[in-house]
C-alpha cells in the first residue's frame, strides 16, 4: 500500500513539474503579461500556470501568441473546457455550475493582456466552440 501511495504521489508531482516545467514558454508569458493570472489577477507566481489555448502536444505551439497566464484552478477549468474567453471581446465565462462556487466574481471581466495584441483569434475561437459545446452538455464532471 505504501509503495502505492508513493507512486501516486511521484505520478502527481510529476504531472505538476512538466506543467509548470515549461519554463521558457511561461517565462516569455511572464514577460508579455506581466507575473499574473490574466483572469483573476492572481500575482503568487507559485500558482499562476503557463496555459497553452491549442494544446502543445496538437500544435507543437509554444509561442506566447498561443498562450495565457492563469492561476492554477482556471487553468484546469479552461483545459476542461469549463472555462471560455470570447474571441471577439476577450470576455471570460464559465459554465454555469461553477457560479455557486466562487467564479461568479470573475464571469464577463476583459482577459488582461497588458497592451499587448492578446493571444491568438483563431486559437480563441477552437477553445470557445469547445465551451460552448460542454455548455449544451447535461454531463458536469471534473
């Protein structure tokens, strides 16, 4: 059992370490938006993540134009599609069941982008159609 729990725990920290070991990639994040959650404005660099919007292993994309800072919960929400940003107005919406659970606050705030040109339109554009599609879903589980 405990040689188990070892290898559960070396699994998780493992998948912790190669998200967050995408140094380069979050350091020119960093760089272009400023060290924080481009959503929450989370400003602890320990839980903002480099998030890709066309995953890595699809593209092979690690240009920051393919990017975005989030805090470590919202990415998760936004890889599970969960959470989805407008691509005409960068306007962030979640689905509805995580209202009652502390997202309300953040529901139609602007995607920070710090005068930049933002991340890719079309990247936005896949990622909303997956939103949208889980919010047509009945089916709500993370």
């Amino acid at each position: 059992a405990a040689a188990s729990i070892i290898e559960a725990r070396q699994r998780v920290m493992r998948e912790i370490a190669m998200r967050r070991g995408q140094a380069r990639f979050r350091a020119r994040l960093i760089r272009r938006y400023g060290g924080r959650c481009q959503i929450s404005g989370c400003q602890f660099l320990g839980l903002v993540e480099a998030a890709h919007i066309r995953a890595y292993s699809a593209s092979e994309d690690n240009s920051v134009s393919n990017g975005l800072l989030l805090r470590s919960d919202l990415h998760t929400l936004f890889d599970l599609g969960f959470l989805g940003i407008e691509p005409a107005s960068l306007r962030v919406a979640f689905h509805p069941a995580l209202q009652t659970a502390g997202y309300a606050e953040f529901e139609g705030h602007s995607l920070f982008v710090n005068g930049s040109s933002g991340p890719y339109h079309d990247a936005l554009e896949e990622r909303w159609h997956f939103f949208v599609a889980h919010l047509s879903s009945s089916i709500f589980e993370i």
